[in-house]
C-alpha cells in the first residue's frame, strides 16, 4: 500500500504493519535487513533450533488401523498420546494428498497479493465477520509482535463461505473442512469412548460446531533467532489439525509443571502427507484434566517463508462447557467450573499468548 513507516518509530511501524494491512510480508517486501525492535522477543521467550530435544517422528498414527483389527492399539496410541504431549501426527486419513498440496499452494496465492487486495479483509472493514485478515495475535496487547500474518475463515454454512471467503482459496479451504470432519468427530470419539463416557451424534456435533480454518503465512526473516512466529499458546477449542509443510519450526513444550530453564521443546517434524492433531483447551476441560492441551509456539527461519493451515474445531459458541459429569463423579472433584464457549472464546481472543493462561479462566 502506499504508506510508508519508520522502523525504529513504533507509531508508524504499527500503522504499516497492522492498520494499513501491509503485515510483515509488506516489511519484508520493502528491502527490510534486520528485525524491527517491536519485533524482538525477551529472551525467555525466544526459540533455539539447537536446544530442541527429541523430534515427534515416533507418535505417528496410521488412521486407516482404527477400523481394522488394530482398533485398540491404535486407540490406545492416540489417548496415550492426548494425555502426554496433547499432540499427534495421522497419515492415512481420508483427505486426498492433492487437496494438501493444493491448499499450501493457495496460501502462497493469497498472502503474495498486492496488500490493498488483502486488507479489504481487514477487522472493521471485512464484508463479512466469518473473514479476518490480520497479522500477529492480539497486536494491540503485545509488548513484541509475531512474525505471521494469516487470514481465518469461519464456517456458518457453504453459502456464506463460497460468498465471502476469498476467492483465492475458499475452494480449496472448503473442501479441506469438509474432507475432514468425520475424520475429526471420529478421533474425538475415540477419546471421549476411553473416558468411559457415551456421546450421541448430536452431543459430538456441538463439541465441532464452530469451525475456523487458518492460513497462516511466516516470511522469511532477516534475524530469526530474536522472533517468534507464534508465542507459546494452548488451543482453545477440542482438537486442532494442522497441515505443515515441508520447513518446519512448530514446537510443542513437553511436560506442564517444568521451570522456564527446564523446559523441553520437541520440534514437530512435517512429514509429507501427514496432518497433525492437537489437544485444546476444551478438550482437558471436559476431561476434567485427563487430556492435556499442547503448548505450543512457531520459530521463524531465514531461508524460506513458510506456510500451515490449521483448521480449529470448537463447540458452538452457546454451548456450556465443563469438566463431564461422569468423571466428576469418578474423581470426586471438578478442576474445572462450567463456562458457555462463547465467553471462554472472547477471553481468549481478548488476550496476548501467554502459555495455558487461557485456562484460568475456566478454573474452579
């Protein structure tokens, strides 16, 4: 766009970047040669490639198997896996190879518009509220910025999505959702039925009834080691899939209860073909503590820009979450109080990332 910013005046920097719609790929694109300081992450909070312990390569689960006579081996892999880590990778699950490699290369379509073609998507001038062109999280509450920008879609129904998504991917993103959703309902089963509780269709449904897919785009970056893509963060809904592609840099905190000098990051490696599955917020809340949401956070890389695209399975906004009778009655205590969605979602939208924070609020 026609703005111009200042990288040492955070004023102007901000109005680049965040209000103009520029992002960070519009930094980059100017010729930039090192890092903003409004971009530069405490040190606590930066990510060494080096100190990153063992990769994820062994917790990969064939899906194919759980209708097959290795059901409860691959069901006990996937609950062992939601109550460790909170993160898994699927192969063989049922959404077509050619579509993945089709929705990363609709993400690079997208984010490589001229800006002013991605800012009429931008908060308060958006045509529609299922569609948010942004950068970073929360910008307006971060002391240092994420290196990201993203676009989100919300699904209501195919109408307003094939309306208002962009045109660039809503194709492709809609048929993502959609190849994916049983696949989805089928993992969450899965994990409720090894609580020993019983869900109908309709009770299953309301735990994905809000549905958002993300395409998040990192550009290179000239001082990777000061930046984070994204900051260390739970999930706020039941189970997030994400594809990779193939540069790599998500890494989930292994273990809840380490000093911040004795953490262990493990780095997820993408695997081709490969989505992987995280546990979110509502899931351990329903679990009453069982499953494990995954802190995780993105590192930036110098060498290439790099794109995912999660979609964010969620209950309905109106829906009233809370840890599940019968496990309350089994563990003689509630770790959780009982929330409606949609408040437990406007707090954590209304804050910067900041670990599993985002769980307080639902805390007994």
């Amino acid at each position: 766009m026609a703005s111009t910013f200042t990288s040492n005046d955070d004023t102007s920097l901000f109005n680049f970047v965040v209000k103009d719609g520029n992002g960070v790929k519009g930094l980059v694109d100017s010729g930039l040669t090192e890092v903003p300081s409004r971009y530069i992450q405490p040190p606590h909070h930066r990510i060494n490639k080096e100190l990153a312990a063992e990769s994820l390569a062994n917790m990969t689960i064939d899906l194919s198997e759980l209708d097959g006579p290795n059901h409860d081996q691959v069901a006990k892999a996937i609950t062992h896996a939601a109550e460790t880590l909170g993160f898994f990778q699927v192969v063989n699950h049922g959404v077509p190879l050619e579509l993945l490699d089709s929705l990363k290369a609709a993400a690079h379509k997208f984010f490589a518009q001229p800006a002013e073609k991605k800012a009429v998507y931008l908060k308060g001038v958006s045509p529609s509220p299922v569609v948010k062109y942004g950068t970073s999280f929360v910008p307006e509450k971060e002391k240092a910025l994420e290196w990201k920008d993203y676009v989100s879609m919300t699904y209501t129904n195919d109408a307003d999505a094939l309306e208002f998504w962009p045109s660039e991917c809503k194709d492709v993103a809609l048929e993502y959702l959609k190849t994916s959703t049983e696949m989805v309902k089928k993992l969450l089963q899965t994990l409720i039925e090894n609580l020993g509780v019983k869900f109908n269709d309709s009770r299953l449904e309301e735990l994905v009834g809000f549905r958002m897919v993300n395409m998040n785009f990192y550009p290179t970056c000239p001082n990777p080691e000061l930046t984070v893509g994204v900051g260390r963060h739970s999930d706020m809904g039941t189970l997030t899939m994400l594809l990779q592609d193939g540069i790599g840099g998500l890494y989930v905190k292994k273990g809840e209860n380490a000093s911040p000098e004795d953490e262990e990051w493990i780095e997820i490696p993408p695997i081709d073909g490969a989505l992987v599955i995280n546990v979110g917020d509502t899931l351990q809340i329903l679990s009453n503590g069982r499953y494990k949401s995954a802190e995780h956070r993105v590192r930036t890389t110098s060498t290439e820009s790099r794109v995912s695209v999660p979609i964010f399975n969620a209950p309905s906004p109106v829906v009233k979450i809370g840890p599940l009778a019968e496990l309350v009655a089994r563990d003689g205590m509630a770790r959780y109080r009982k929330v409606i969605f949609q408040e437990y979602m406007n707090n954590f939208f209304a804050n910067s990332h900041d670990g599993k924070k985002s769980l307080d609020f639902a805390s007994a």
